[in-house]
C-alpha cells in the first residue's frame, strides 16, 4: 500500500509540475527564410512549446505574405519586424490595431554594403582608395561580371524582400545602374553561398547584407560608407521609381510582432516575449559558432540555450526555465 501510495504521490506531483497551454490549437510561427529569425524562431518555439506546454507549427514562407497572414491570424507571431524600414502590410495592419509589438529581438540591427577587409585595408590591398559607395566606379573592374566584363557584380537580396527594393533603387540614386549588374538569386541560401565562396577564395566581393547574420559574425568584412541617414530623402527614395539621392540604412530597432487576437488570449506567453531581448552582436556570434560546426540554424539555437542559460532564465517565470532547462 505505502509503494502504491508512493507511485499515486509521484504522478500526481508531476502533473502539478506539468504546464498547460492556454492556447488549445498549435501556435503559428512565421517562418521567415533566413538565419537570424529561424534562430530565434527556434528559441522562443522552444521555450513555449517545452515551458508552457504548447505545441507549435512554424508556417514557411517570404516576409512580405507572412505580415499579411499575420493581419488576418492565420499566423500568431513573427519574430522579426524591422522597425527602421517595415514592409507596407505591418504599417498598415498596425495602424488598423491588428498586430501589436511584443519585446526586441534585438535592438542595434545593421544593413549595408560589405566587401572584405583584406581588400582596402593592410600592406596588400587591391583597393586602398575604396571607403565609400561613390568610389565604386572606379573600382568596379575588381568585381567583374564574367558574363558582361564591362560591368562589376553586386549581390543584392532575393526578390520579393525589401532590401532587393531598397538596394536596386539605390543603384540608381548612386548613378552605379549602368556599371554594375544586379544579381538577385532566387533564394536565400543561394545568395549566401555564393557570397560565402567568394570571400573563403580571397575574390573581390561586393554585396548587401544584414547584421545579425553567421556571414557577417564569420567574416573580417568593411562596410562602404554611404551619406549619413536621413529620413527625408530616404522618404522620398522610396516614393520614387529612379530616385536622385539615396542614403545609408539607419540602425533597425528589430522586435516581435504578434496577432491581436493571440495576444489577448495569451497573456502569460505574450508576458515571455515582451521579456525577449537579445542582440546583434550575440546573434551573429551565436550564428557563426554553429556554421563553423557543421550544425544546423536550429541545433545552434538549441545549443546556445544549453550554454547561455542565463540569457534566456530571465525571460520568464522560475518554474517555466526549469521545465525547459531539463528538457534541454
């Protein structure tokens, strides 16, 4: 009887220690196709699913289709809104009170025009007198296009992101439309790779890219400087077709958005992701580790919540981080 007892006591003070979820369906991610939100995507699905006891479903797809599932609640959050240059559907269903922002993901996100370090600066650089975008032209030689020689490459984003929007107009604005060709893989994986090979070769490589990424965290890169921001003529870069003036990204404020409806009936999941803060830096750190491994986005995420506890722990309630930490 005292073992029988013993065993009825054990179950039942594991079910009080179990969590359950206040959302009785899966909880939709966006499943935004690159590094840093499937890293984080990753994070807060695991907290939830292993802390609150919920399951969760990660809905693939561009940013652009992905905000507009948000507006309508066919996704419940998203775990990167670029404040600093946000696609048109979250300002518009943000003005219409159907998203909300929940915490930061990171708060000092950076975009540009890299090339490598080793290119402009020390003893052997090719292009010494390359700082900023206007003196491009002169150097485009080095990036030469095999296909039409007369031209240099420069890597843009894929279609259908913002940046490949922002980037092309600024070829114009900066008068480089007609020597450099616009290269817009696809896909994202194909833009970095092609990218990646370039720089590990010690080939000239001129691209835009983002930071928090593993390619920025992994690489001795320089980033070409362009007028100082300014919101009025980026304003008007963007309102216009071929724009005149052009000027640099600002630092992007990047945070969580989320479904009004998910929210109002989520309040101890929405109270974890208002908590949520990280940061370039780390992210990018975090990212580079885990390609220089071989392992995947994912199992970088998981490792880095095994070895960095104490990001996370102050994210949510004592009881929800054990839970998760022991099924880390």
């Amino acid at each position: 009887m005292k073992r029988i007892l013993a065993v009825l006591a054990a179950a039942l003070g594991t079910c009080a220690g179990a969590a359950a979820c206040e959302i009785n369906r899966p909880i939709n991610f966006a499943g935004l196709d690159y590094d840093s939100a499937a890293f984080h995507t990753t994070i807060a699905r695991t907290i939830i699913e292993k802390g609150y006891g919920c399951k969760t479903e990660r809905v693939p797809g561009a940013t652009i289709p992905l905000v507009n599932g948000l507006a309508r609640g066919d996704v419940d959050l998203t775990m990167e809104i670029w404040l600093a240059n946000p696609v048109q559907p979250w300002v518009d269903a943000e003005r219409e009170k159907k998203v909300v922002r929940l915490g930061t993901t990171f708060p000092d996100a950076t975009e540009g025009w890299y090339v490598p370090r080793a290119l402009v600066e020390g003893p052997n650089a090719k292009a010494p007198n390359l700082k900023k975008v206007s003196d491009l032209v002169a150097n485009k030689a080095l990036f030469a296009d095999p296909d039409n020689p007369d031209k240099g490459l420069f890597y843009n984003c894929v279609p259908g992101w913002q940046c490949e929007v922002v980037n092309s107009k600024k070829l114009v604005a900066y008068g480089l439309e007609a020597h450099f060709t616009n290269v817009r893989p696809g896909a994202s994986e194909a833009l970095v790779a092609a990218i990646d090979s370039g720089l590990k070769r010690g080939r000239p490589v001129l691209f835009y890219h983002w930071s928090p990424s593993w390619l920025v965290g992994a690489h001795d890169l320089v980033k070409l400087e362009e007028p100082a921001f300014d919101r009025e003529i980026w304003a008007k870069m963007i309102a216009e077709a071929r724009p005149e003036r052009a000027t640099a990204y600002p630092v992007s404020e990047v945070v969580i958005g989320a479904n009004v409806r998910f929210v109002e009936a989520a309040p101890q999941i929405t109270a974890f992701l208002k908590a949520y803060r990280s940061s370039s830096a780390q992210t990018s750190a975090a990212l580079a580790a885990g390609k220089a491994a071989g392992i995947s986005v994912e199992q970088a995420a998981l490792r880095f919540m095994k070895e960095k506890p104490e990001v996370w722990r102050g994210w949510v309630p004592a009881e929800v981080a054990n839970r998760v930490a022991g099924a880390l």
